[in-house]
C-alpha cells in the first residue's frame, strides 16, 4: 500500500502546477508601465508581486481574465498563459481569442 501516498504526493503536486500564477516577465514600455512594474525608460521591469502582463493586441481589448492598463493587459484569477498572435492561427495546445492565442492549460 507504498502506492496511495505516491499517487496522493503526484495529485498534490499536479493541482499545485495547475494553480501556479503566471510569472511576470520585463516588458517594452508603452506609456505608463503596468502596476507592479517599474519603468527605465524603455522597458517595464517587474516588482515583487507584479502580476504577469502582456502588450495589448491590434484591437486594443484583453484575452478573458485579463484586465486593461493602458497598452497593457493584466493577468487576473484564472488567466491562462496568452500571447499577440504573429500569424492568423495559433500553435498546438493554444486557442483563438480575438488578437491572441490562449494556453488551453
């Protein structure tokens, strides 16, 4: 019975994974720099406890669970990993939403 706590212990650690924020990530600035971030002029650099954020598509709107902060938009609860599509489609493992690609994890 070595296994229960084996199984428990991967259990734990998928739903900890799963639940894991986003990690912010230095940005280009546009304007004023997201809450969190510090500005040099030319890039906005994350804070502790920034929440991760992305530049704005086209469009000027934000992926669901992203809130809007100038060029900017914020991951909020439950946001998924999203990204500026290049091109019309999105790679394998990501969905369309509107100017973005969306983790479908």
């Amino acid at each position: 019975m070595k296994t229960v706590p084996a199984i428990s212990a991967l259990i734990v650690i998928g739903v900890a994974y799963a639940a894991s924020p986003l990690t912010p990530i230095p940005l280009p600035q546009k304007g004023s720099c997201p809450f969190g971030y510090t500005s040099d002029s030319k890039h906005c650099t994350p804070s502790n406890g920034a929440k991760f954020a992305i530049l704005k598509g086209p469009s000027g709107s934000c992926p669901s669970n992203y809130s809007s902060q100038g060029a900017y938009c914020v991951a909020e609860s439950y946001a998924r990993f999203a990204f500026v599509k290049s091109s019309g489609s999105c790679p394998s493992g990501y969905g369309s939403q509107g100017d973005y690609c969306v983790s479908d994890r």
